[in-house]
C-alpha cells in the first residue's frame, strides 16, 4: 500500500532553541509546531500523534510557522470529523502528542508500553506527561500497548526509538517515492542534518535537546538516518508549509 502524508499544525511553542538541540544553540528564541499527521491510502482514516486541546497563536507564532489548526479545523482540511479516525499512531505520550485523544471515540491507539508506565508514573524530571489526556480512551479499551516493533497495516510500520522518551516509536510509512520516516523524538532538521560548525566538532548528528540517555539518543538518530528515503522530523517548521509529503 502507498499513503501520503498530510501534516496538520495542532499547536505550537515559542522556547529555547536548546529544547531541540542538545547542547547547541542554547538561548535562542525558536518556534516549533505540533503536529498532527494525517496518512492518506487505503480504507483506514490514520492519524500520527493528535495535537494539543486549546492551540494558541500569535503574530509572532504565525509569522514563523502560519497558522495553527484547533483538532476539528485540521481534520475539516480533509474532510474528516474526530468521529472519524480508525487508527492513531502514537510517537509519545508527552501531552502536545495526545491532547486531543479522548475525541476520537472510534479509534484504536497504537502506543509502546513503557509510554503507558511513563504517562502514570513519570520520572519527576519530565513534567511532560499527563495521564488525563488519554484516561478515556484507556477506560474505553480503545489502547493497543506495543512491546517491539510492529506493523500496523501494509506499508506502516512502527519502529522503537527511545531517544527523547522510553517509549518512543517511529512510523515508517511506503510512500510513492520510497520509505518515509516520522521521528519518534522531538527534533527537527538541523538535528538529523547539522551546521558545519557541528560537523566540524565530529558530531555526526545532534541528538534532542531533552532525552533519555545522550550516548544512545546520539547513536539513535544515526541509524534512523538509515531507515528511510525521507526523513521528517517531528518538529521541523518547514512542514507547516507543505500540504503533502512527498
């Protein structure tokens, strides 16, 4: 099966640069959005990750990235309502990734394991989790926990990547210009693609500015540089300008 990939802005944030990069560019005001990634092909209505609830913008924050979609406006694009969703692939559970799981009252959700033991009981150093965002699909049933890697349908694939959280799944998706990737961790282009002046310093990669393990997320974002034909990185702002990938 051969999809397209359709990023939908659900959110965004204005922060440190060095949220993204580890170790790198530390105090520069950066803008990333939140997306949601809607897969199109075969008789399933998919989604990657779904957003935050109550999306802000601004001038600053559209200026940087465009304009940012509330869950049922993105979906509009498409034709689609909440109600609509089969299938959604969860990259992470930290809540910008979730926030709007509870509306997709007819979807079954594809998340690691140790997200679902992170989202309950997180480490104190990662405030990121909220377990409330996905309690009504928990008590509906609606979670299928994975333990490895799997394959959801023909041509999506879900892939281990514990760079930035323990759980972290990538989605290989066949595209029609070959394997596209969605990162499983929160980087955007320059960490899979970094300036000179990193290169110069022996880095091959940058891994993201809040993670797991540094030595294992570095070599993480090495072999994902492996797996695909066309790597998107979960954050990267160009995507907010692109209808279709490829």
């Amino acid at each position: 099966m051969i999809y397209k990939i359709h990023p939908i802005v659900m959110g965004a944030k204005i922060f440190d640069k060095g949220m993204m990069t580890y170790q790198h560019d530390y105090g520069k005001p950066f803008v990333i959005p939140i997306f949601s990634w809607y897969i199109e092909g075969g008789d399933k209505n998919i989604l990657i990750d779904t957003g935050e609830f109550a999306p802000r913008s601004s001038t600053e924050i559209e200026k940087a990235i465009g304009k940012v979609y509330t869950f049922e406006e993105g979906l509009a694009k498409y034709g689609l309502k909440p109600e609509d969703i089969d299938i959604v692939l969860h990259t992470h559970l930290h809540n910008d990734h979730c926030e709007n799981d509870s509306k997709c009252i007819n979807a079954r959700f594809y998340v690691h394991e140790k997200e679902l033991e992170q989202i309950h009981n997180p480490h104190a150093l990662d405030f990121r989790y909220n377990e409330d965002f996905i309690s009504e699909v928990e008590n509906n049933e609606q979670i299928i926990a994975l333990k490895e890697d799997a394959e959801i349908l023909p041509g999506i694939k879900m892939i281990q990547a514990p760079a930035h959280t323990p759980g972290g799944m990538s989605i290989l998706i066949d595209t029609e210009k070959g394997k596209a990737l969605i990162t499983g961790f929160c980087v955007i282009e320059e960490n899979l693609n970094p300036p000179p002046k990193i290169l110069g310093m022996g880095m091959e990669v940058i891994p993201p500015g809040t993670l797991v393990n540094s030595y294992e997320a570095y070599d993480i974002l090495l072999k994902t540089k492996e797996l695909a034909d066309i790597l998107i990185p979960l954050h990267e702002p160009k995507y907010a300008f692109i209808e279709t990938i490829p």
